[in-house]
C-alpha cells in the first residue's frame, strides 16, 4: 500500500468505500493470492467510488480453516477522495 501525506485542501471526499480481498494458504505452505490481498482491497475500495486515494483507512481481517488451507479474508474501508489537480 502507498502512503502519501495530503492537506485537507488537496482532495475533495466522494463517499465512504469498502472492499474486501482473500488469501488461501494452501497445506499451510502454499501461498495463493496471499500477500496482495491489502493491496487489492484497498484498490478495490478506491475504485467503488471512482477516487484516486483514501483517508481514515480500517482494516479487518478474518481467519477461516478447512482440511488443507487457512483462509485470510481483509477487508479495507474508509474515505474515498479525489485529488485536486
């Protein structure tokens, strides 16, 4: 994720955003969309809203286990903003 500092007369907020991203840990070993989940879902959550960044960001994350794999499931809320250019 990409952290920038940005006054409050940078930007103008669109509305409230919130995505979610999930990773699988395959027999606790195999990575599969694991380590881009953050990213993706605060893109995801971006992009609802059709800003460029965001402001006031929660993250929550979720566990779930099966037979063979550990699920993550992170979800990204907060601000959605569009900069002034």
């Amino acid at each position: 994720m990409k952290t920038q500092q940005l006054n409050s007369d940078e930007y103008t907020v669109v509305g409230h955003g919130e995505a979610t991203a999930t990773g699988i840990m395959l027999f606790n070993f195999i990575p599969i969309q694991q380590n881009s989940r953050f990213v993706r879902a605060q893109k995801a959550a971006i992009e609802s809203k059709n800003g460029d960044a965001m402001i006031n960001t929660q993250v929550q994350e979720n566990w779930f286990w099966a037979y063979v794999l550990n699920g993550y499931k992170t979800t990204v809320s907060g601000d959605v903003v569009k900069l002034n250019k």
